[in-house]
C-alpha cells in the first residue's frame, strides 16, 4: 500500500470492460474502457452471452493499460473497487471474480460499489477535477477521447466555475441517472464525507436510452441508437410529429403495491410520487405506429442495408435486421474492431439527407425533443418539490447535445445549478467506480469473500 489514497475500479456490468485508477476520489490517474459495440452491433442490442465472454478476454489487459497509464503497480494500491450491480449477471460475475482475485493477492481491501451511485460520482467527480481548491489536475493524456458526434457545432460540455465546485460540493443535490438501463431520480444527502441516496422517481417501463436506441432501430440505424437520433435531429423539425406523454396515474387496483413491471423489485413505486415517474414505452410505440402509417419501413430496412451491406447479406437468413455501428466518445475500439465501412454521423443537413429524408430528420427531431422535454419536466417538479437547488445529470443519455442545452438553459432561468459529467465520463467507466469506493474506503466499509454480483441491486431507500 502507497498511502496515496490509490483506488482501483473495475466496471464491469454491462458491455465495457473498464479499469481506473483514482486518487482519494479527486484525481483520476488513468481510465481504460474496452468496447463491444462491434461485437453486439449486428445484433441491435447487447447478447449477454457475448458480453460474459468478451469481459473474459479483456479484464486482464484492461487492468495492466490502467497500471500502466497510471505509472504504478499493484503495489501502489490501497484498495481495489468493483462493481457489485445493478447489471447482467456473468458480466458482473466477471469483474467481481477477478477483483475478488487480486485483492485477495494483494491483500487489499475490497470495495464493492452501486453502478448507480457510481454514475452519479462521474458527476462529483469531475467537479473535484476541475477545482483548483479541491486539488484536482485532470490529466487528458490518460483518459479516453471524446469524440466528435458530442461536440460539433462548437457545443462543449457544461462546466461548473472552480468557486461553484468548491463552495457548493458537500450541498444536497437531485440526480438524475439516465441511459440505457436506468432513468431514475435520487435526493443525494452529504454527511460526514459520504453520501445517502432516497429514490424519488424512476422509470416504469423502458429507460430512456433503450427507447433511443430501439427508434434507431426503427429507422434502420445502428447500436447504440443514442448518439445517432442527437446528429439527424439537429436538422430535424421538432415540432413536426406531435409526441405527448400522458400523466401516470396510481393504479388503484393494486391498493399501493407495486405494479410488477421492470425493475419493480430494484425500486418499488408504491410510496413515490406519480408526478415523478416515468414512461418510455409508449413514445417507442408511438414512433413504430407513425413509421407503419407513412410506409416508412421498407425504405429504413433498405437504407440499412446500403449502408452495412455486409451485416445485411450475412443477417439475411437469421432473421435480424442490419445495423450499422456509430462511433461513441469513450468507447476505443480495438483495431480488429473497426469497421472502415461504417458511415460516419452526419455533420452538415446535405450529409443527413443522404442518408435519409426529411421526413425521418422530422421524426427524429421531434421524438428527441419530447423525451428530453419529460426528463425536463419532471426532474425540475421534482427539484422544486424537494426545495433542490443543484441537479446533476449523469449516465450515457447525458452526453446527448440538446438534453445538456435544454437542461443548462432551465436551470438557468430557474436560478438553479446544474452539472454534468465529462462526456468520457457520461458512459460506463471506471474512474466513476473507484470514486464512489473513497469514501466506503474511509468509512472502512469492506466486501469479504461472500460479495457476488447482483442483476437487481437498489440504490437508496
């Protein structure tokens, strides 16, 4: 042990092989992240299967690039951190084999950390970077690039001012965790270093990220659907397609239990608020409905197939559509990953109307708009209800150009303060893990030998 306060993070719960190392929580030294996209690209979504198998192959390298970039050795560590869910049970089981290992070696404490709460220290985390008076020093060399598809059009992350970071740091806060798998909102309480999480709204259904990404399916576009709906909705009318949610209402026959829907067990909805939760599948249907009213199906699978003619000709018996793979800040490809025929994201209207007409630049706009509209809606309702004054918007769906304008503009006008993570940091990572585990490090809060992963794990109360 350095007694540097040096965590290791290993993430590991969905389809990103991850490795960190952070110092006492405020530092990040290095962040690895493996992706899979082009193994479950041609799929649409993540195999499970496939995910356990390529955590397999990449946990160990993974580890060694992290204390590699970090210029130290195992040595150096005072605990190691890993994931313990939510997420997909063998690829939690991956991470928590090999972390369970090398602590064990080491003799090192183990960390097991909430993938949720682990989004929302992305957020903290990268407030302690940027403040000078919180000793933080960003390094870039060692962190994963951002790519272009976020910050075209001159768009750049929202950043908090240095005196904002370090004066308002340890204030109550409302976090909203969105991607893929997750759309909640959690009242964040500070106390004595550590943090308390009390779940105030959620998803019933799809979270946000997925209806993104099944849209994209639709529309004959690639996994993950996200960052392709965000470049063809910026030249797109909004207004177009009139998308509206309804308002969820208690299910009296229930009589105040809990609908036994998606993730019902990992966060029941018998003693939240109705205003606060929220619904994504029935925009996804909405979209299907409209794209079989104007015929729009045969010309998405076509499109499809002109772009990924490969995929589409090995696919064509198996019953799956072809799909095309975008690039993805934070995500690295390995070399034999890459794929030089997958077409970039459009950066100009003439390059989105090559790829599609107006019509679906309309449909994409204008289900962009009503879903960021919602998360809006009821995030800020829940900010007042609880008398919040700083919200922080985390999870890969916060990468999203126009949720981070809309949502800095709101607050803006409210007088709130809003913050975002880095956009490496917006997708699954470690660096996120290992500084959630700081402060269970002081806390002296430990895993033994029993820790093993669980798909369902709750955050809060």
């Amino acid at each position: 042990m350095s007694g540097r306060g040096l965590i290791l993070g290993i993430e590991s719960s969905c389809d990103e092989t991850a490795a960190a190392v952070v110092e006492r929580g405020s530092r990040t030294l290095s962040s690895v992240v493996a992706s899979q996209i082009a193994t479950h690209a041609r799929y649409g979504g993540v195999v499970p299967e496939l995910a356990s198998r390529e955590h397999l192959r990449a946990i160990v390298p993974v580890v060694r690039a992290a204390l590699a970039e970090a210029d130290i050795t195992l040595a150096d560590l005072d605990a190691v951190a890993v994931t313990a869910g939510p997420g997909l049970a063998g690829a939690l089981l991956v991470g928590i084999t090999y972390a369970k290992a090398l602590a064990f070696a080491q003799g090192l404490p183990l960390i097991a950390v909430n993938h949720l709460e682990g989004h929302i220290h992305a957020v903290l985390l990268h407030e302690r970077e940027s403040s000078p008076e919180e000793g933080g020093g960003f390094n870039p060399r060692i962190m994963p690039t951002e790519s272009t598809w976020a910050g075209r059009d001159g768009f750049q992350p929202i950043q908090l001012s240095p005196e904002g970071n370090s004066s308002k740091a340890n204030e109550p806060a409302l976090a909203l965790v969105v991607s893929g798998g997750h759309t909640h909102l959690y009242l964040c309480l500070p106390a004595h270093g550590a943090w308390s999480y009390s779940l105030v709204g959620r998803t019933l259904d799809d979270a946000a990220g997925e209806a993104y990404d099944k849209v994209a399916k639709l529309l004959g576009f690639g996994y993950p659907g996200g960052p392709w709906i965000d470049a063809l909705a910026r030249f797109g009318n909004p207004r177009a397609v009139p998308f509206a949610f309804s308002r969820i209402k208690p299910k009296v026959h229930l009589g105040g239990k809990p609908p036994r829907t998606k993730a019902a067990l990992t966060a029941p909805i018998a003693d939240l608020n109705p205003r606060f939760l929220f619904s994504f599948s029935g925009i996804k249907t909405a979209v299907l409905r409209y794209v079989e009213l104007h015929e729009l199906r045969g010309e998405a699978l076509k499109r499809a197939a002109r772009l990924f003619p490969l995929q589409a000709e090995s696919l064509k018996g198996m019953g799956f559509s072809p799909y095309i793979q975008p690039p993805v800040e934070g995500r690295a490809l390995a070399p034999a990953e890459s794929s030089s025929t997958s077409p970039a994201l459009p950066q100009t209207k003439e390059e989105a109307l090559a790829l599609c007409p107006q019509q679906v630049l309309d449909l994409a706009a204008s289900f962009q708009c009503a879903v960021v509209g919602d998360l809006m809606k009821k995030t800020f309702a829940a900010a007042e209800s609880l008398g919040a004054r700083r919200i922080l918007i985390t999870g890969g769906v916060a990468a999203n150009r126009e949720l981070r304008a809309r949502f800095s503009a709101e607050a803006a006008r409210r007088g709130l303060r809003v913050a975002f993570p880095t956009l490496a940091l917006s997708t699954d990572n470690a660096a996120m893990i290992a500084a959630a585990a700081w402060p269970r490090f002081q806390a002296g809060e430990f895993a033994d030998g029993s820790l093993s992963g669980n798909p369902s794990l709750a955050l809060g109360r």
